[in-house]
C-alpha cells in the first residue's frame, strides 16, 4: 500500500512538495503541491504523455499558448511534444496528481 504518508517525499521548484507513488521506467504517478503563486518552467517531453488530475484548489495549466483552469475533480492531458507549464495563479495551494507513461526521467526539455 502506497500513501503521501508513505511515499518518498521531494521538494521541487520554487517551495513545490512532490511525493512518488509509483516510480518505474514504464510509469510514473506522482502527488504534488503547489503553494499559492508558484510555477513550474515552461517545458515538454519527447516522449512522454501525461495526465494532470486536480485534488484540491485550482490548477493553472498553459498548453501550447492556452490557458486552462483546472478546478479539482478535473483533468487535462498532456500529449508528447507538447509545450506546457502548470502554475498556481491562486489565493491557495492546489494539489494534483501527475500520472506519466512512460515516466518523464531523461525525457524533459526546458524551454526559456
């Protein structure tokens, strides 16, 4: 049994927690928090192909030039190649999964 309780625990970004649920080369499904106003570097992955699922709060989601709020108990995927960036642009942290097949190791580029 895998829990947030349990998992290994990183520390990402701009004072972002993450916790790895599932860790293999063929999948990786991780917990991750986002205090208000923090983002991640705009980026996309050659291979990879992922599915961002909101907790809690509202997620900020900017693919390929749209934004995209995303409210808990929903979802967005991320095709390969795709260029995106998650943001909190909140008053409250938000908490999502990230859910990537394969896992996103060695396959993330930034961009500027």
């Amino acid at each position: 049994m895998i829990s947030k309780e349990n998992a290994e625990h990183y520390v990402w970004g701009d004072n972002c927690d993450g916790w790895y649920l599932v860790q293999r080369p063929d999948m990786l499904v991780i917990h991750e928090k986002m205090p208000q106003g923090t983002s991640e570097k705009r980026h996309y992955h050659s291979v990879s192909r992922q599915f961002f699922f909101v907790l809690k709060g509202v997620l900020s989601m900017e693919l390929e030039g749209e934004m995209h709020a995303i409210e808990a108990h929903q979802g967005i995927e991320i095709p390969p190649g795709s260029k995106h960036q998650a943001r909190n642009d909140t008053d409250s942290p938000v908490e999502f999964m990230v859910i990537s097949h394969p896992s996103t190791r060695g396959d993330r580029t930034d961009l500027s």
